[in-house]
C-alpha cells in the first residue's frame, strides 16, 4: 500500500478517539440523528491533495473540482482523481474512415457442431487488430469542459499553485456544496460551488477583494477527446480538429457551440452583474466581473440540445443542490456506529456515509455507469454490466429503489441488439453485452466477450424492482426482459448426455478471470445464479397467470451442482487442482460469491462451504483481488455465520480496499477510484444489519459487542 493511503486510513482511525466524544451526536427520540450521521464525515482538505479531490453532482452530471472549487490546476490532478465534467450524454466517436466492420474481429468457436463468433482482441498486427481496436475505443466518453479561475496577482502574472496559501476545503455532505477558502498574496478568496440536482448545470459564488482589482476571472477551456483507456480524456494538442464559437449573447448569459466531428452539444454560461466574456485564445473563454464589486456568481449549463430553461443563477442552483441532498438523506436507510467503542467503527461508517454520497452523485443516471464514473474515463468511458449490480443493486437494499430503477430502461433501450447478439450464436432469447455503451454495442474482448455472468442481471433487477412495487405494472414492465433473459440463460446451458446433467461450459470465463476460457466447465457462482435467475424467472410466469416454462425448468432441474476435492469447493469443475496450481488463488474469490451473492442453490452443502471460505480467507492472494471482492467475501461470512471475520474482510488491510479521504475506492496507480467497491460496501452493510431471505436473526453480520444503530434497510434475497 502507498504511503500516501496509509496515512490516510491512519489518520482516520485516530480521529475516532478525538471525534467521539464531541461529534456523535444521539437522538433523544431513539431514531437515528442523520444530519449529525450525515455531517460528521464531512470532507476537509487543506492542500492540494491529488487524490482528494471533491465532486458535485446528480447521478447523471458531475464536476470534480481542486482546492480552489474549480477545475483550476487540472493538469496537478492528472495523475491522481481527475477533474472531470462528464454526463450521461456525453459520447463521441472518431469517423470510421477505413469502414471497419465488427465482424472483421470475430473468431469462431465449435459450440454444440456450429461455430460461434466472438468478438476478441488479436494479438497479432493488421486490419483485424485495428477493426477491434476501433470498436473498443469508440465511442467514447467526453469530457464537457474545465472550468477553472482565471487568477492574477498584482503584478500581472499568473497564479500558480504555490502562490495559494491557508487552503481550507469542506464537502457539506448534507447540502452537496463545496466551500473553499485560500489566500492569494495574503487577501483572502472564498468559494462556493454547487451543481444542480437535476440539470447537467455547475454554479459557482466567489467572494474576495482581489474581484475588486480585477484579478479574478473564470476561464472555461473545450478539449479534444483523447480515446484513451483513462485518463482525464482530454487533449489539449489538436486544436484544429475541432471547433467552438459563441452563437448568442445578451447582459448576462453567452451560448457556446463545441463541435467535434459529427458531435455537438451547448453550453450556456450565466452570471449575474456586469461582466465580460471573451475568447480569449481558441477553445478558451474568460469571463471577468467588472472591476469595484467583491461578489460574483456564474452558472454553467452543459446540454446536446440548444433548449436551456432560465433561472441558473447561483441563489437557485444552491436551493436546488441543497434540497434534494436533504431529502436523499433523509430518505432511505441509515447506518450509526456512533455508540460502538472499537475504533474501527467510525471508519467504517465514514466508507459508508463517503459510498452513499458518491453513488448517488456518480451512479444513479439513466444509463449503467462506469466503473469510475463521471469523474475519469476507465475502459473509455465504457460501462461494463457485469458491474451494473455493484453500482446499482444497493440502492433497492437502502430503500432507494428509484435510483437503481432509473438505469434499468436502458436494458428495454438494447433489448433488440441483444437479440441480435443471441441470434448470430445461435442462442435463444438475448444476450446482454459486457463491455459496452449507451447503444448496446459490442467492444471487442479477449476477456469480457466470454464473460456469462451478467446475463442473469436483469432478472435479478427486475425482482428488486418487484420487491418494492408487487403489482401487476411491475410485472408487465419487466416481463419481456425476464423472459428473453431467461430464455438465453436456458439455452446457454449444454446437455451432458453422458452424465444426464446441463452444464455451463467452454467457451466461457467465469466471473475469476484468471480461469481459460477455451476449457472452463461449471464455475460455481455462474451455476449458482443460473439456478436463482431461472427459477425467479418461473416465479414471474406464475405471478402472470402464465405456465411453466418446460425448458427453464428442465436445466433447473438437472443442472449441475457444485464440484469439490478434498473438502473444498473447487474454482470449477475443469480445474480440479484449484488448492495446487497457485494461478487459482488470484482474482476474484468468485467461490465465495456463491453463497454470499447468491442465497444456498444447487445443493450447496454449507460445510463445505464454510471449508471453502476459511481455506480461501488465509490463503487468498488478496492483492490479487479488486474492491468489490472484500464486500463480497463478507456477504459469505454473513451467510455462514461469520459475524467477525465479516467485519475483518470489509477493513481488511490492502491495497485494494483503501477508501480515500473523500471516500473514493482506491485500486492502483493506473486505476485511482472504483465506484464498484462503494457499491459493493453499501451491500454488504445492508446485509450485515438486516440480514437476508430466511435470516431471523437481527444483525446477522454484526459482532455481539457492536451495538449497531439502523433503519430503512432491507434483507437481500
């Protein structure tokens, strides 16, 4: 682990024993006081701390802002938590001028005496390396615009970084507002920034004597879309291949226009008072308030449509910002630690307060989010749906099933190219894409092409979505997708005619990547899901009046169960030297997801997967792992029984299970946040306190001696 990470999760470990006693603030009335909750894990900085950077947002737009409370100094922070400013909408894609077509990185595989494409990543050079190449880069995610101050000393000169002096940052949690406040040759600057909660639009209020000298300004600059893997996805080296000009203006508002290729969008910059903008160089505008005033506001509106709404002034943004975060907090469930003295517990409820916040700003849009959000572009830009359950299914745990529901059209939006998908293989029903984008699309893999693991998802969604609403709407709204995906699901398993049994088999990789895709057979969290997915999927035609489907229900019945050696479950039935040949000892502990993720299944005898889970917990090679698997691993240790080492496995000390000083999931240099170990925490605590389907126990994950405040939580299945 870094330094830099150690300390901070040092540091917060040691603040318990300074915060305890005067910031755990108890409601006389027994219900939990979620502003103090809420508000003790509010985040300061006092530097410019490259991975402490701070967003604001609404699940669909969000803005990362540095110590200044803009994106000031964007170039400090490429290497830690990008400043980005990203949104549902924002896509781009570099022209095909070579005409490549997705079927040029097809490889063929023999399934049942017919081949079957996949879209793969060959190793060697030549136009179907580039053909891959061009699908998986494209499109690919944009970042809107950096919109930082324009700032000058006395003397003229520019600002940098060590000319800001007495940095003082704080995230209000409670209303979503960052207040900053730093020194530029000793004359104070305050800062307030905010976003709206429901439009794509940042406001910005600044208070200082230097607006006075004119020495203040806000710069917005337009960058070129890189298409790299991550990154702050901007280019700031071909100006002159694309191009941004003013196409209105009047007292108190200029609209821009920012084309790349065939992409356009709008932007809408509003202030309030006299001030100037102008261009002052090519894809940067500077708009400076008139000299004899210390206060100044401006608003930002990003939009693909030229159709803005009035009213973005400062005053109003705020309201907005500050009422809906409110009424997230005060809806849902809630998490206190407050009266527990073992001092990993304020820790904890900070990874869970800092995960509610950032999901609800980064991970509740209209699409499946990527796995680092709208903050930097992994993958592209590019959601992956295997991990739309990490990102979105604790929403429905913490009561806020709206939020999860919010991204689930997009399966209705796809459901034709799935299909499509389903047909070239010569499958049933549809299969869902990994790694993809807001139109379905396939990105070539030599991996996540093979993955099977997210097919049952929406099933899974869909059950949520039952759970809270069990009416007649519900069902119809999903019934398509829980038929189409069932009706893949069923005709991916393979009859062993030889053994009277359905398997999953080659050519697939589990959800433990490190297995061969070319032999793997019946990995056990895949034959775990299969079984709940298909039998859910029986449970709705039943709840539509509908019969059984014979066909589901002839893999239910004769699916494979779970291989194991030598009291252990194995990785899969194709590698039954699991505990010899180290290669199955990294990655993801998928085992353990079988009966953690999934309830008991498939004949799973608990015993040997109590065997399982204890061999794995001391001989994983856990910084293998990644941040949702600590999460998951505590979901087994719950079903087994296991309240302490559940707790263990959420704190566990390692590199990828490092929660940042603004909550962000830390993984490594090369990926710095991972949105998937938020959600995957906020999970696990939801099971941790209220149990799951069949549990009568109270707080089943939760140690005797810990005494756990919560309310709003709901057991997962």
């Amino acid at each position: 682990m870094g330094g830099t990470k150690k300390i901070h999760f040092v540091l917060a470990l040691f603040s318990f024993t300074l915060l305890v006693a005067c910031s755990f603030n108890k409601s006389k009335s027994g219900k939990i006081d979620r502003y103090a909750l809420v508000t003790r894990h509010n985040v300061e900085n006092v530097s410019f701390d490259t991975l402490s950077s701070l967003t604001v947002g609404n699940g669909k737009f969000a803005f990362t802002v540095d110590a200044t409370g803009l994106q000031t100094f964007p170039e400090m922070y490429s290497a830690g938590v990008p400043l980005g400013t990203m949104s549902d909408w924002g896509w781009h894609s570099f022209p095909n001028t070579e005409n490549y077509r997705l079927d040029e990185a097809y490889k063929y595989y023999q399934v049942e005496g017919r081949e079957v494409p996949y879209a793969i990543q060959p190793r060697e050079s030549g136009r179907k390396q580039d053909a891959a190449n061009y699908f998986r880069m494209n499109p690919h995610r944009l970042h809107l615009g950096v919109l930082g101050f324009d700032f000058h000393k006395s003397d003229g000169s520019e600002v940098n970084p060590s000319d800001i002096k007495n940095i003082k940052q704080k995230l209000d949690l409670w209303s979503g507002v960052i207040n900053s406040s730093f020194e530029i040759e000793n004359k104070p600057v305050e800062v307030e920034t905010c976003s709206h909660f429901e439009k794509d639009v940042v406001s910005v209020y600044v208070n200082s004597g230097k607006i006075v000298k004119g020495e203040i300004g806000i710069k917005l600059r337009l960058p070129f879309p890189t298409a790299n893997w991550g990154g702050d996805a901007c280019d700031w080296n071909k100006n002159s291949f694309h191009h941004s000009e003013i196409i209105n203006q009047d007292q108190n508002s200029v609209v821009l226009l920012h084309t790349i290729d065939t992409t356009t969008y709008f932007i809408r910059v509003e202030w309030e008072g006299n001030a100037q903008l102008t261009e002052k160089k090519q894809h940067e505008f500077v708009l400076f308030p008139e000299k004899g005033t210390r206060e100044f506001s401006a608003s930002v509106e990003f939009n693909p449509e030229n159709d803005f709404l009035s009213n973005n002034q400062f005053k109003a943004i705020k309201l907005s910002s500050a009422n809906g975060w409110e009424q997230f907090w005060k809806s849902g469930g809630a998490v206190d630690f407050s009266e527990i003295n073992d001092p990993r517990a304020f820790e904890l409820e900070r990874r869970i307060v800092l995960s509610q916040y950032l999901t609800r700003v980064q991970c509740a849009g209209n699409f499946p989010p990527q796995e680092t959000g709208l903050t930097y572009n992994s993958w592209y830009g590019k959601p992956h749906l295997e991990m739309h359950w990490w990102h979105g299914v604790h929403f429905a745990y913490w009561n806020r099933t709206d939020l999860l529901e919010k991204s689930l059209g997009y399966y209705s939006d796809i459901l034709s190219k799935a299909k499509i998908k389903a047909e070239i293989q010569g499958y049933d029903g549809v299969r869902w894409p990994k790694m993809t984008d807001r139109n379905g699309d396939d990105s070539p893999s030599s991996v996540g092409e093979f993955l099977i693991w997210q097919q049952p998802h929406p099933i899974y969604y869909a059950e949520l979505c039952y759970r809270q609403n069990p009416d007649k709407q519900t069902l119809q709204k999903y019934e398509k997708l829980v038929k189409a995906t069932a009706d893949f699901m069923a005709d991916f398993a393979r009859w062993d005619a030889k053994n009277d049994r359905y398997i999953l088999g080659a050519p697939l990789i589990p959800a433990q990547e490190s297995l061969e895709r070319e032999v793997t057979i019946n990995p056990p969290f895949e034959l775990a899901y299969w079984y709940w997915g298909l039998s859910t999927a029986q449970k709705w035609q039943t709840r539509l009046g509908k019969p059984v489907n014979s066909k589901w229900q002839a893999v239910i019945d004769s699916l494979s169960g779970f291989e194991h050696k030598n009291g252990l479950y194995l990785a899969a039935e194709s590698a039954p030297d699991s505990y010899e040949n180290t290669r199955y000892y990294s990655d993801h502990p998928m085992v353990l997801g079988a009966f953690g993720i999934m309830p008991e299944t498939v004949g799973i005898d608990t015993g040997l997967m109590a065997n399982t889970f204890d061999y794995i917990e001391k001989n994983w090679n856990w910084e293998s792992t990644w941040g949702w698997d600590y999460p998951m691993a505590a979901m087994s240790a719950v079903r087994l029984g296991k309240p302490e080492k559940a707790l263990d496995l959420l704190l566990k000390d390692v590199t990828k299970n490092t929660y940042l000083k603004n909550g962000h999931n830390f993984q490594s240099d090369r990926l710095r946040i991972y949105l998937p170990g938020n959600g995957g925490l906020l999970t696990a605590v939801a099971m941790m306190c209220a149990g799951y389907e069949g549990n009568t126990n109270r707080n089943p994950g939760i140690p005797d001696d810990w005494k756990v405040k919560w309310e709003g939580l709901k057991p997962i299945f």
